[in-house]
C-alpha cells in the first residue's frame, strides 16, 4: 500500500508541477506570481521532479519553438518525425541539453520572461542529485516494498519528467479528435488525460496558447485549472483573464507572438 501511494504522490505532484509551473507559467506566463511564490514553486518542482527534474528556462524554450514549428522539422518532439516515443525522447534529450548549455542557436530567439534560479538550476542538473533521489527512491522500496514486481515502478520514478513528456507530445500528437483546424497534427487524447492533467488536451491548446483552462468543450475536464482558479482565488497566483471567443481566434501570428513574449 505503501508503495502505491508513493508512486501515485510522485506521479501526479511531478505532472502538476510540470503543466502549473514549467508549462503555463514558465512558458507561456498564464498568471502572475510574486518573486516568494515564484521561488517556492521552482523548489517546490525540483523536489517533485527529484532525479528528473526539467530545467524551467530549457523546458519553456523548448516548448515556445514546439508552437512555433508545430509538427515540422524543427519541433523539438513531433511524433511526425521520429519512429517511436523513445526515438522521439532521445531526440528531445539531447535538444533539451543543448538549450540548457546554450549551445541551440534557434531557442535564443524566444528568450524572455523565464523563470531562473541558477542555484537550483545547477543543482538539479548535476549528476548526484539525479543519483540522489534515485538512490532515495531505491531506499524508500527496499523498506515499503511488499513483492518483487513492485520494484518494476523504479525506472519511471527515475524518469518520470521526460515520461509525462513523451505521454503528452507523442499521444497528443497522434491520437484523438480535433476541435480545430491548427495546420498540424495537434489532437484531443481525451481517453488518456487522467494521465496528463489537461495536458492532452493539444489541439485545444494549440488554437488557444494563452488560454488556461485547456478543456473547451463542456464535457472536456481540465484538472490543472481548477488548481490554478483556487490558487488565483486564494491571491497566491494571478490569471491573466482575457475574453475568450472561440469564433475569434488570434491569427497563427498574433500567437507566435503571444507565446515569445
């Protein structure tokens, strides 16, 4: 039981941390926050992500050229252009890494307004506190586990950013329905998002990138956004509210430009 709680905690405050902070805030600054919560949330990912933890600066550049290049060749993770989720996963490892050295000429042109603490940053990236957390994990299953194939859980514990990753872009990207025609092959993966906190929700997503709550239609939950409305109400966080009308979208243009700013 022990285990089973341990892995589901880790699971979801990871993925929660990925799509509130690396995602809406760090990348497309949905809300607002003070510098206390702002630097409260970046530990407060670090800790989550443990041995996987995403750089916020890499991980909103990255993302800001995924909408710029949607499913083209220059998208960092495109299913179009890779075999298998784990080809895909490579390719956007290494990527990722030449962003975060600085290395990746084309990232340099959607800096701006990113989140950094080079204290955590530095930290998160070294090699023993990756080996650190793993052996913390490893630690806490050797007294909690109760059978052999609990130990199974493991690998995805140790990489469990670039998991939800891979569910989101490759899933999303491949299979479901389409509210919108966004000139890609961004989809609904409504069946899977218990697995992504409204993160499947990718053609939505990619019609409206300001927008934060991800479900659009009536019957599509977005789980992300209800944390995000609380923490709005409870004045930690500030949204950006914006009129949205659905029959009025901003032009291909106008959301390169929202998403670079």
């Amino acid at each position: 039981m022990a285990i089973l709680v341990f892995f589901v905690a880790h699971y979801y405050l990871s993925l929660f941390t990925q799509t509130f902070y690396l995602h809406r805030y760090a990348a497309h600054k949905m809300f607002t926050m003070n510098k206390f919560w702002e630097k409260f949330f970046f530990l407060f990912t670090y800790i989550c992500q443990g041995s996987s933890f995403l750089s916020p600066r890499a991980y909103a550049l990255l993302h800001r050229m995924h909408h710029a290049f949607s499913d083209t060749e220059l998208d960092p993770h495109s299913p179009l252009f890779s075999n298998n989720a784990f080809d895909m996963m490579w390719k956007t490892k290494t990527i990722y890494n030449d962003v975060l050295n600085h290395k990746h000429e084309l990232s340099k042109r959607f800096e701006g307004d990113i989140p950094e603490w080079s204290l955590i940053e530095n930290i998160g990236d070294k090699w023993y506190s990756r080996l650190g957390w793993g052996a913390a994990y490893v630690i806490f299953y050797i007294n909690f586990a109760t059978a052999w194939w609990q130990y199974l859980l493991l690998p995805i514990h140790f990489l469990m950013g670039p998991i939800h990753g891979a569910i989101v872009n490759w899933g999303g990207h491949k299979y479901g329905y389409q509210n919108f025609d966004n000139k890609d092959h961004s989809k609904n993966t409504l069946a899977l998002d218990f697995l992504a906190f409204g993160e499947l929700f990718q053609n939505n997503h990619h019609k409206l990138p300001m927008r934060v709550n991800f479900g659009v239609k009536w019957w599509e939950f977005d789980p992300t956004y209800v944390a995000i409305w609380t923490l709005d109400k409870a004045r930690i966080i500030k949204i950006k509210r914006k009129t949205m009308n659905l029959n009025k979208v901003a032009k291909p243009k106008q959301q390169k430009e929202a998403i670079a700013a």
